[in-house]
C-alpha cells in the first residue's frame, strides 16, 4: 500500500478528437497507455489536492478495469473524494450533471460513444471540466501536449475498491464516493418538465410509447424514469440491460442502426412516439407514428414549443447550432427575436455560450440537443421535452412536425457518410476540393449559384479563442449548403461526411422523401468533390 512512481515514455497518438480519446481497446489495454493518458488530464489540473472528481462510464468492455486504475491515480495525486456512479456506471449527461451539482473540479466519462464495444471494440475516455462540460480545445490541447512529455505516473496501491454497494470508502487519504447514477440526474430532469402531466397521458393510454436503451448505458435510467417514474408500461423500455459489447450491436440511434424501433413505429398499429439513445446516452432519435424527426427538426421544433414546458416557460436566451446542422432552428430564433449561435462540430463549443448566459438550448444534426440545465447534450431530456410537449399539444408527433414546416418553411436535409475510407484518399479528396473553392464562387452548378465557398472558421464570441478548419461549406444563393468534413470520432481510416440542406417554403412541396428533394445537391455534391473517383465508394455506408 502506498504510492507508487512508475517510469513511463510518451505515446505519440493521445490527442483528443470530437470528443474525447477513442481508440481500440487492444490500444487501451498496451502496459502505461490509460496510465499516461489519465496523468496528463491530471497534470493539466491546477491544484487538484482537496477537489472532488466524478467518474463513471457507459459500462462497455474494459470500463470496470479502467475504472479501478483511474481511482488509485487519483487517490495518488491527492483528490480528496471521487464521486464514482455505481457499479462504474454514469451517462455522459448524468456526469455533467452531477460534477456541476457538488461542485466538482471536472470529471472523467469512459466511452467512445455510439462506436460498438468488446474486446475488439472502441474504448474511449473523456474528460470534463468544472462547468461540467466537455474540455475546450485548449484544454485537450494542454494534454496532449502534457502526454507527450511524461516520464512517469503516480498510482496508488491498494486492493481493488468494491463499486457493488453505494456508500463512502477510503482509498488511502481519498474518500471514494459509491452513487447511485440515476438520482441526481432524475432529481433535474424533474425541475425541468410536467412529470404528472405526461404520467396523466400514458396512465390514459393516450400516449403510447417505446424507448430503445440500444443494450447501452441509458437502460437504467429509462427504466426508472419513464417506467418507475411516469408509470410507462413494463416493456416500454427495450433492450434495457446495458451489456459490456451492447449485445453485439452498433448504438447509434439513427434509421440504420436502431432498424428494430424504425421498424416498430412504421410497422402495423404503431406507438405514438418512439425514441433511442446511444452508447453514453447524450443522443436521441425521435420517432412518431409513422414518422421521423431528423436532429436538426427536432431542435426547432423544442425551440419552437419550449413555451410549453416548465423549466423554459420563461423564454430561450438564445439557440445555438453546429455548422452543419440546419438552418432550421435559426428560423424559429429570427421568429422569436433571439440569437442564433452557429458553432464548430462538438458539444465543447457551446460551453461558452451555455456559461455566458446567451444560448438556452443546443443542437447537432448528429443527433444531439442539450439545454442549460448541464454542459453536455442529453438523450433522455430530448425525450422528455418531446413527451411534455405532446402531453400538452395531444397532437401526433407527424401533425406537429407539418404544421412547423407550415409555419416555418422545411429545410430539407440529410447526412451521407463515406466510413472506413482509406486516410490518405480522404485527405486528398478534401485538400482537392479546398483549392479549388476560390474558383467555385460566382460559379453556376446546376441550378445552383455558389455565394460562398470556404473552410469554416469559427471565433467564439466569448473567449475569442479561433478554431479553424471546421469544414468546407459551398453556400448557394438561395440558401442551400453543401458542407464536408472528417469526423474526428472515428477509429478505423476516415469517415467522410456530407451534410445537404435545402429549404423549400411551400407547404405543397413539403411532403418529398429527403432524398428525393435533394437529390441534384447530391450529385452536385459527389460531381464537386470527385467522391467516388477519389473513394472508391459509389455510395454512402449511412445515410441519416
Ligand atoms: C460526431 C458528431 C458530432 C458529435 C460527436 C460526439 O463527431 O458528428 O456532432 O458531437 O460525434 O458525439 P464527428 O467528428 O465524428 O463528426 V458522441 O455521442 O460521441 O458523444
Ligand atoms: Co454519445
């Protein structure tokens, strides 16, 4: 027992993507390699002596090691508590809620998200600041470049710490805190929404509805919230018991991978609202009978509703949406007389705004929306924004989503993804079609004329602080985008993503299918950047 200086040298590849470190598990499991990671977001910490910690995971293989290593280093460099969700459990948004509720100098969230786990799967670790919300890019930046400098780590020695049973245990000086994960989190989620309300709707049997826990984290917390809780019927909840290789699947909550809901809600005698969330349960996919709402939809329509809830009764400060998420919410903001925020890929991006006061709610069209009452987007809350709106409104969600684009105009939009493709074909197809945007511009391309063709730039109205290289837009005159970026979460080559939107105010063109009404910004799109000469690929492997 005590603690321990282990002699170690730096990996190279430990830089933080979109969200997190996300690499294979054989990767996370090389002698040191956790380790090292681990005591470069401790050394980024002033003064972490005497500071709170949380810590938990979205239970995917190699979770419940990690997180007993995690423990004894932060015993070693003196936190004086860890509040560690039991059984190492904690979702993404749980954990912000709980570091912002007790004060905590940051917390430490184990996933690589919607990526699939086991043995051969993706593991992932993120770190969170004080506000709760994800580390701002110069804060990763600080890490890595603290991992490239380490010689050593500091680990305290001490028999694994039993995370079964809920309560306080020492960890050498360290109290380590055993929570229950859902409490606190359920605790906020009730300030925010008509809990008896939406109950009163299921209790009556006029709104019926299922939830898709994907085998991931969020099994444990729908059960007891919208079956314990609001009363939802045993079942409700499906593939609830959150499983170390979620069962094998790919929890990522969009048509292609939560085929099983699709299914459900387009099949014979639908429920009335279906939703799903992924591995670490920040994301959300909202479904209806017979319909389905895309992110970036579902983010006006809660901005455009919000009156309708208790905890937003008061007014939005403002909307804040990622670069390529559509334009739709930007829409309901000029209606309401409030600012439209338009931000980089990633929940880091909208801490500023969230602490400064200007934004209320957020939203990516990669199926994400979040609020205020944490620092992180938030699955569950999605849902039951939509369940507080329908218990009031008592309308189908497909006649909610027509009657916004009746009042709004319909920003027609989808993502195509080019996964698994080899790196050095992706960054050439992106460095191609880089040099050509300043002879794009006044160009006619089809029935399109380019206003605009650039790499998105963005400088955060609070920090002033400049990321740059956010992705390559061509925006049309009328409006129309066609956006391309690599994602910055993947482990396996480069994923290419294609984001189209196209807006259409006429209620009698509103109805097509999104690949159809965007079909020529689709080829224009491939014929641009050369996608398929230059992938290989004659089409996308997901299309949302
Ligand atoms: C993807 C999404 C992005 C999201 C990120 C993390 O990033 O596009 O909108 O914030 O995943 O989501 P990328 O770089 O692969 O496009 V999650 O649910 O990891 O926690
Ligand atoms: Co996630």
């Amino acid at each position: 027992m005590g603690i321990q200086v282990i002699a170690t040298t730096p990996f190279k590849d430990q830089k933080p993507g979109t969200s997190g470190l996300r690499k294979p598990v054989p990767v996370f499991q090389q002698p040191h390699y956790l380790e090292n990671f681990i005591q470069a977001i401790f050394d980024t910490i002033e003064a972490p002596q005497g500071q709170t910690l949380v810590l938990g995971g979205d239970g995917r293989y190699f979770n419940a090691e990690a997180i007993q290593v995690i423990l004894k280093m932060a015993a070693a460099k003196g936190f004086a508590r860890v509040k560690v969700g039991q059984n190492g459990i904690l979702s993404t948004p749980a954990a912000s809620c709980v570091i912002r509720k007790y004060g905590a100098v940051g917390g430490i969230i184990l996933s690589a998200s919607h990526n699939p786990a086991g043995p051969q799967g993706d593991f992932g670790v993120k770190f969170n600041i004080a506000n709760g919300g994800p580390a701002p890019e110069k804060v990763t930046n600080a890490i890595y470049e603290r991992s490239l400098a380490l010689t050593h780590y500091s680990i305290y020695t001490a028999p694994d710490v039993n995370l079964h049973t809920l309560g306080e245990f020492p960890l050498g000086e360290m109290i380590v805190e055993v929570i229950d994960p859902v409490a606190d989190y359920q605790a906020l989620l009730e300030t925010l929404f008509d809990f008896d309300r939406i109950a009163e709707v299921i209790r009556t049997g006029k709104l019926r509805l299922v939830f898709d826990a994907m085998h991931a984290v969020t099994g444990p917390y729908a059960q007891q919230i919208l079956e314990k809780c609001l009363g939802a019927p045993p079942g409700t909840v499906q593939n609830g018991v959150p499983l170390p290789d979620f069962g094998g699947g790919h929890p990522d909550p969009n048509l292609v991978y939560a085929h099983d809901l699709v299914q459900q809600l387009f099949g014979e005698q639908p429920p009335d609202f279906g939703a799903a969330s992924d591995g670490d349960g920040d994301r959300n996919m909202i479904l209806g009978a017979n319909c389905f709402v895309t992110p970036s939809d579902s983010l006006a329509i809660l901005a455009a509703n919000a009156q309708l809830v208790p905890g937003y009764r008061d007014g939005l400060a403002g909307i804040a949406r990622s670069m390529p998420t559509s334009q739709a919410a930007d829409r309901v903001a000029a209606k309401l007389g409030i600012d439209c925020y338009e931000t980089p890929t990633g929940w880091k991006f909208f801490g500023n705004l969230l602490d400064a006061g200007k934004v209320t709610l957020c939203g990516e069209e990669s199926f994400g929306t979040g609020s205020n009452h944490v620092r992180e987007k938030d699955g569950l809350w999605a849902v039951l924004f939509w369940l507080n709106i329908l218990a009031v409104r008592q309308t189908p969600v497909a006649e909610i989503v027509k009657d916004h684009w009746r009042t709004y105009g319909r920003n027609y939009y989808s993502r195509h993804d080019y996964e698994g493709i080899e790196g050095d074909r992706a960054h050439t197809l992106m460095s191609q079609l880089e040099q050509k945007l300043p002879s794009l511009v006044g160009q006619t391309l089809g029935a399109y004329t380019v206003a605009t063709a650039d790499n998105f730039s963005y400088s955060d109205p609070v920090d002033h602080s400049v990321s740059q290289n956010q992705g390559i837009r061509l925006i049309f005159e009328d409006g129309s985008r066609i956006v391309y970026r690599l994602s910055g979460t993947g482990t396996q080559g480069a994923t290419l993503r294609v984001y189209l939107e196209r807006f259409e105010p006429h209620p009698s063109q509103q109805h097509l299918d999104a690949q159809v009404a965007l079909a020529d910004l689709i080829q224009l799109a491939n014929d641009v950047a050369n996608i398929q000469s230059l992938t290989g690929r004659d089409r996308p492997t997901v299309i949302t």
